[in-house]
C-alpha cells in the first residue's frame, strides 16, 4: 500500500483513510491537458519527506507521471485527462492488488506555478448512491485498508454528477505541488 500511497500524494487518487471511490468506466480523454501540467513539481508526503513529480505526455492520449520519494524506487503511472464543464479530471487504472478499476480526481494549474489534485469525498459519493444519484456498491479494499466504493453508472451520469454545482463540495483538495526550479 505504500507505493500506492505515493500516487495518493502525486495524482492523489487514494483519499487519505485508505478508501478509494473507483469506477468501472475511465473517463474518456477528451482533449490534451493544458500544458501547463507537464513538468516538474515538488511538494512533501504526509510525513513531511520530499516528493518529486514528473509529468509528460505518454503515448497517444495518455500522460506518465514518476513519482520520487526519498529512499523509494521511482513509480510510474499512466493515466488521461479530460475536460467537462468548468474542471479538468485525471481518470487512472487502479492497480488488481487494490480492486482494479479506474479512480477519477479533479485538478487544476494555477498560474503555471502549482498544482492542485483533488479527490472524491468518498462519504458523499456513498450518499449519492444512498440517493439513487449514482449505482454502485460498497468494496473492502485487498488490503483491507478500509471500506471503499465501486460505481457503475455510465460515464455520462457521472459526469452530470461530477459536474453539477450542487456537488463542487465533492471535491477535496489532496494534495499541493510547487513548481519546481528547473
């Protein structure tokens, strides 16, 4: 779970108890991601430890980020990008040790000095199912790191969620990068 805790910290997927808000659809990517992305960022780990994050372009529609952290091999993640409504969104493969599936996390580039991920308030999100807003059910993550939630409504109706005004609160900042000094 560590390594994985790393991408918390980096793409900010995981929220910080353990629980993950996954998805059975990834996000289709819809544009490329502002350029303002790609780069270095630094920021520090719930523990206080240098972070690093390397952002660029993958293959086709994909970005690769490799994240450093002090005494850890680096770690490299693939994942998209997409643009609805007024937010961007990062939609990454989860890996089969924690559940598979995909996770979304929102994003946003301030002044091409830093950068801000976002992710699911995993207790809002099981509200939404509670209220018929969303489907899906409740997982026990692998490693049993806590009670997560698996939605399987279709890419549109997520969307429309994800996107409402009402529902901005739904986003939780995760995680703080810094451009770094090149």
């Amino acid at each position: 779970m560590k390594a994985w805790r790393v991408v918390l910290l980096t793409l900010s997927f995981l929220l910080l108890g353990g629980c993950l808000v996954t998805f059975d659809e990834p996000l289709a990517a819809n544009q490329p991601a502002p350029k303002a992305l790609l780069g270095q960022w630094s920021s520090k780990d719930a523990w206080g430890q240098p972070l690093q994050l390397d952002i660029s372009r993958g293959g086709g529609n994909t970005y690769k980020a490799i994240a450093r952290s002090q005494g850890k091999a680096p770690e490299e993640y693939t994942f998209t990008v997409a643009r609805h409504g007024n937010r961007w969104y990062l939609s990454a493969g989860v890996p089969k040790r924690l559940g598979g599936n995909f996770v979304i996390g929102g994003f946003e580039v301030i002044d091409g000095k830093q950068l801000v991920v976002y992710n699911l308030d995993v207790e809002q999100v099981r509200q939404a199912l509670d209220n018929k807003e969303l489907s899906g059910r409740s997982t026990q993550a692998a490693d049993d790191n806590g009670e997560g939630v698996l939605i399987d409504s279709p890419t549109e109706r997520v969307l429309a969620y994800l996107d409402d005004p009402a529902n901005s609160d739904l986003f939780v900042e995760a995680a703080r990068f810094q451009r770094s000094a090149r």
